[in-house]
C-alpha cells in the first residue's frame, strides 16, 4: 500500500512538472515560429510583407525537442555515472542543451533570412540578440523539467529504459503535445487577427501575417506574451495529462492480468477522450461555426 | 513523376564531396583506432572528425534529394539517415578493425533495399532516390561509428588488449574495485540515443536552415560542419563517463576551436548573401503594401 501512494506521489509530481514543461515548451516555440506557424512566417516576404518576427525553424518541433531533451539526459546520465548528485547533473545537462538549442536558433534565423535576400527580407541582429535568450530561456525551463521527470520515471518508478532513451521517448511527446496544441491557436488566432474568426486562411491571405502591432511594429516578444494566456498552459495541460494518465495507469493497473490491466485502461482512456473531443467539436461549431453546411466553405 | 525544381549551380559538384566525405571518414575511424594499436585513449577525436566529413557530405546529399521537391521532408531524411545507419553500425560493430568497410557495404545494401521500397513500392519515382538513401545510409553509419568512436574510445565491439573498449560494458567503482556493468555502458545507457539525435538534426539542419531561393553551398556546408562541430564538443562531455579526462577534454577543445571557427566564419557568408543586416530598424517601406 505504502508503495502505491509513494508511485502516485511521484505520478502527480511528474504530472506537475510536465505541465511546467509543457506551457514553457509552447511559448519557446511561438516566440521562435517554430512548428507549422513557420510555413507562414517563411511565405511572408516572398509575398512581400517584410516583417520583424523570429523565424527559427529547426526540424519539425518533436524531432527538436527529441534532441534537446535526450541530450540533456545524455549529459546528465553521463555526469550521474561518475557519481555527480543528480540535481546538478540534470542542471548542468540542461544548461547544456540549452546553449545548444539557442547556437540552432542563431543558425536556423541567419541562414532562412539569408535565402530570402530576393525579396528584400533584412537580418535584424536586434531581433537575434533579444529573443534567442528568451527562448534559450524557455527552453531550460521545458528541458529540465522533461529531464527531472524522466530521472523520477527511472529512479524512483523503477523505469526500465535508460534515462537518455526515456528523453528521447518523452521529447518527442513534448515537441508532438506544444505543436499539436499551442501552435494551432499562435498560427491561425495571432498571425491572422486580421482575419475574420473562422474564415481560416484562403489562398490571398498566405503570408498576409500581422506584423503591426497596437503601437509600432510587433516582434516575437510580443506573440510569446499572447499565447503565454491560452497557449502555453493548453499546451502544459495536454503534455502534463499526457504523462499523469501514462503514469497513473501503469501505476495502478499494471499488476492486473499481468500488465494488459494497464493496456485496457489505456484504450479505456482514449476511448472517453475520443467522445469528449467529438461532444466538444459538435458544441463549438453549433455555438460558433459561420459555416453550418459544408458547401459554403469551399466559396 | 516528380519535377526536378532546383538545380545546383556552381559550387563543387557532389560526386566531388561524396569522395571527399567518404574518403576522410574512413582515414578518421581509422586514425582512432590508433587508440587500440597504441593502447591509448587519446585518440578519440578523430571518430568526431571522421562524423563530421560524413554529415557534410551526407547533408549536400539532402540537399540533391530534396531539389526533386520533396521540401518538407528534409528533417525525415535525417531521421532515415541514422534510422538505416545504425543497423548496420550496430551489426559492422563485431568485425573489430574490418568494422568501418562492413558497415559501408552493409549500409549501402539496406539504403539501396529502402531506395528500392520508396521509388516502387510507394511509387515515389524520384531518379535519385536510391542512389541518395544508399548514400545517406552509409553517411548514418559512418557518423554514428565516429561519434561511438569517439565517446568510448574505439568503434569495435570487443577488440584486442589490456583496455576495456567496449561498447555493452563499462565499469562501476564498488567500494574502490571497478566491477563490469552493462548499464552504465554506450549502449546500456542508451547514449546512442543522444547521438543518434546529435547527428540526425545536425546533418538535416544545414539544408532545413538554409532553403530558399538565396541558398549557396558554401554556407550550407560551413552550417553543417558548425552543427557537427557542437554534436562534436556535447559527445566529448558525455565522453567523461566512458573514458579518460584528457582523453575527454582533447575531444573537447578540438570541438570548441572547430565550432568556434565555422560559427564565426558561417555568420561571415550570412552577412554576404543577407539582403541587409539591420540593427534595430524599422521595416523598410515596400510598394504595394
């Protein structure tokens, strides 16, 4: 008994972090255009709407994310193997996967604004100096709260898989839940404000993103403190729920049947977010929807 | 039947870099096994260089496929890359000093079978194809040995001589004895998970950052060479596990002062090929808009 309230300690705990982790994931990536938001950031100056927004795209975000977490576990792992306390080890790995993610970023706005020379799109140093440590620090926030959860996973969860596979494992969920999540809401609510709600974005739109802001001309700062509101905490939400369900149903149900009893909870649980996400598609687009058949929304 | 879109002028043609990268990758793997020959472990740095010669090539590899105009698909040919290198790394791995030509031609048989399924099977039809995953298999493999290499100090499984080179066992200090373990090892720690990462974003990377109508070889290759460079300097602090400081740090500062030179001289060719390079300006007024 004292063993299972111990494990559903650490499942909450690890729930905690992940939501941390998660909402600083987002945010990092909206101020860095990263995700599918950058297909519009990318079109805008071919288009001819030269704007100041940060374009950092560095693989897709889960692959990204992949490294970053699994190269802070690597190093962690590496310095816990020569019997560093793991709370400094998970620091140092994260302080150094953080460098590497804000060397990337540089890299990854330099050389896209320097392909789009053609249409006249200029590098603003300016913009490299202060958003790359923004989301250098976002970043260190995601990756050592990914890394910290997955110590626990392994250390007190008695994980079997390594801590530098289990980062891998969980970076790519934590690129996969930011992307899938916030990015949605930063790429069609802040870059088509202008647009009206619900219209999504037609051909004659592509790259008309806003890029003047209620007094001058918006930055990457300016997106990062939008969707840090909604945004971000959905996307913490989606990642934190992600690992706190895993967790707890392994935790409880795993001795049942010899491990299905978890596999069955698992369906079980996809099977009732699968109807509340359907109950709450139907809701919304009876509540908000201009477009209640199908055919107008091809005119 | 794809279209190809972009074409690749001036700069040095790709036959001339595949020698180049698959050349100076084999010398460097075998420059660290001078590692086993000596009995030393100072050597390590060449399997990162040994890397970095195999992902410069292996990125101007994308970079031909990807002119067929599959341009969002440029970070999974990383992900293939290392996804088909390690099979045959891990299998080449117990051929001892044969093992960088066994994983070459292993490689080279599984990219050319995934070529194979992609142009027929999924009916791709891309020319390339097969000859561009047979290479970026064996650019894979040979990256993922360099960095093994360099992180335990030999690329072969369990080779001859006094020192414990091995990539499924390390050591664990028990009360002052070093007792074998197989968790605290390459593989039992899943550091190979780390540097499947390190090199599968560093050799999509160069083209990912660099695509448009502005793209120019040299800056893509001198971006990819940085990237492997950092990929270099974060396996040389993990390395501090598996083999000795010096060692470790030797490793190290080869990746620093490499890194240092290709970011400085990568943000040089920036600054040539930008439009401008602006310091906290305005949006310059375009007509029309």
């Amino acid at each position: 008994m004292d063993n299972i309230v111990f494990s559903i300690g650490i499942t909450a705990l690890a729930g905690a972090l992940a939501t941390v982790a998660g909402a600083a994931e987002d945010v990092e990536s909206d101020i860095g255009s990263q995700g599918d938001p950058n297909s519009q950031v990318q079109l805008a100056p071919q288009m001819g709407y030269i704007h100041r927004i940060y374009n950092k795209a560095i693989a897709g975000e889960p692959p990204a994310w992949g490294l970053w977490i699994a190269l802070g576990a690597g190093i962690a792992w590496a310095f816990m193997a020569m019997q560093i306390n793991p709370i400094l080890a998970i620091v140092l790995g994260a302080g150094l996967a953080t460098f590497v993610q804000g060397v990337y970023s540089t890299t990854a706005y330099l050389g896209r604004t320097a392909s789009l020379s053609k249409f006249g799109q200029p590098v603003y140093i300016d913009i490299i100096k202060s958003m790359t440590t923004v989301t250098m620090a976002h970043a260190f926030v995601a990756i050592f709260a990914t890394v910290t959860l997955c110590h626990l996973m392994n250390a007190a969860l008695g994980h079997p898989f390594p801590l530098p596979l289990l980062g891998l494992v969980w970076g790519i969920a934590l690129g996969a839940a930011g992307s899938a999540t916030g990015n949605p809401y930063y790429g069609k609510e802040r870059q088509y404000q202008t647009q009206n709600f619900g219209a999504g974005v037609p051909i004659s739109a592509s790259g008309n993103i806003v890029r003047y802001a209620e007094a001058g001309e918006r930055n990457s700062l300016d997106n990062g403190f939008f969707t840090a509101k909604l945004g971000g905490p959905a996307s913490g939400v989606c990642f934190g729920l992600i690992v706190f369900l895993e967790l707890w149903r392994t935790v409880l149900f795993e001795k049942i049947g010899a491990g299905w009893g978890a596999i069955i909870v698992g369906v079980i649980i996809i099977l009732i977010f699968t109807i509340i996400d359907r109950y709450i598609e139907v809701w919304a687009r009876k509540n908000y929807g201009p477009y209640t058949k199908p055919e107008e929304t091809s005119s | 039947m794809s279209v190809k879109v972009e074409v690749i002028e001036g700069g040095v043609p790709h036959q001339k870099i595949l020698i180049a990268g698959l050349v100076l990758a084999v010398i460097g793997l075998y420059l660290s096994y001078l590692n086993v020959i000596v009995g030393t472990q100072m050597f390590a740095f060449f399997g990162g260089l040994a890397a970095i010669a195999a992902l410069v090539w292996g990125s101007h590899t994308i970079k031909v496929l990807a002119s067929y105009g599959i341009g969002t698909g440029v970070p999974s040919a990383g992900m293939i890359a290392f996804g088909s290198g390690v099979i045959a790394f891990l299998f080449a791995t117990k051929y001892g000093v044969l093992a960088p030509i066994v994983a070459i031609v292993l490689a080279a048989v599984i990219g050319a079978i995934l070529g194979y399924l992609a142009n027929e099977v999924l009916s791709m039809h891309i020319p390339v194809m097969i000859k561009s995953l047979t290479e970026m298999a064996v650019v894979g493999a040979l990256s993922l040995m360099g960095f093994s290499a360099m992180i335990t100090g030999s690329f072969a499984f369990s080779p001859q001589g006094s020192f414990i080179f091995s990539l499924t066992t390390g050591s664990v200090k028990v009360l002052g004895m070093s007792l074998p373990s197989y968790q605290s090892s390459y593989i039992g720690g899943a550091l190979i998970a780390t540097v499947f990462l390190l090199g599968a974003i560093a050799i999509q990377h160069g083209f990912n950052a660099c695509l448009g109508p502005g793209w120019k070889q040299d800056r893509m290759l001198m971006l990819v060479a940085e990237c492997g460079f950092l990929s270099m300097m974060m396996c040389a602090i993990m390395s501090v596990a598996l083999i000795s400081l010096a060692a470790a740090i030797l490793s190290f500062i080869v990746g620093l002062l490499g890194w240092y030179y290709t970011y400085t001289k990568y943000i040089e060719l920036s600054k040539r090929d930008a439009a401008a390079w602006l310091d906290a300006k305005p949006i310059p007024e375009v007509e029309g808009h």
